[in-house]
C-alpha cells in the first residue's frame, strides 16, 4: 500500500486527481527496477494487458504530459511523427534503432563531450543528449 500512496502523491503534485485508472497508469510507469521507453499506444496496450483494465488514450497522454512538467518522466526528442517517452530521467544518450523503432540508453560516461563550435550570443550549453541512429549493417548484402 506504500506505493499507492506514493503514486497518490505523485499524481497529486502533478495536478491530477488519482483516480484508479491513473494511479495504474502510475504503478506501469514506476513500479519496476528497469526503466524504459515507450510510446502513448504502446503504454496504453501495456495498462490494459498489466492491470486488465480500459484507459483512454487522452487520459494516458495527459498523465504522462503532467509528469514530464513535473520531472517524473523525460520526452525524448526525437524528430518522428510519433512521440516517444522515457522513464529514466538521469541525463544519458540513445542508441534509435530505425528499424525496430526502439531506444536502448547509453550511459553517459561512453560517450565523450560534443564538441560544438558554434555558440548563440549570451546563452550556454545546459546539456547535449546524443541520438544515434541505428540500421543492421548487413544492409549493402540486400
Ligand atoms: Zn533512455
């Protein structure tokens, strides 16, 4: 019952009322060791199948933005017509597998500094997150 109350909590702070349907939404997104990436779809395919219960996608899609602003998750941006999300929130880099669509973290000590070598008048760099776009590289047998 202690996490109920912690995802209560984290709905709460997020400025959502916890109803059942998200405090479900909550126990997916953190109630395991590994964290992972997904899409609104394929969270809402996940719920169902996990809880056994119906959630719509609006009601996905508007937890998941309320806890992006409040830190409890990360949108990964990635130029694609679809959005993909994440719950690891500690800084680290991405490997895009183009053809499964997926992303497989890479830790932030395996990649060296970007060296950038333009910079905008009277801003700095805050952070640099790597996307490395992935393809089997039995390509050019095909
Ligand atoms: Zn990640």
């Amino acid at each position: 019952m202690a996490y109920a109350e912690q995802y209560i909590d984290k709905l709460r702070k997020s400025g959502l009322r916890p109803t059942k349907q998200r405090i479900k939404i909550c126990e997916v997104l953190f109630d395991t060791d590994k964290t992972f990436h997904f899409t609104i779809k394929e969270l809402v395919k996940i719920i169902e199948n996990q809880a056994n219960i119906k959630v719509s996608l609006a009601t996905v899609y508007n937890t998941v933005h309320a806890f992006i602003k409040k830190g409890y998750l990360k949108e990964i941006p990635l130029n694609a017509s679809q959005s993909y999300y994440d719950t690891n929130v500690t800084h680290h880099h991405h490997f895009f597998d183009e053809e499964e669509n997926k992303f497989i973290d890479i830790h932030q000590d395996d990649v060296d500094e970007v060296n950038i070598k333009r910079t905008i008048p009277g801003k700095k760099i805050r952070s640099v997150e790597v996307i490395a776009k992935i393809v089997s590289d039995n390509q050019s047998q095909k």
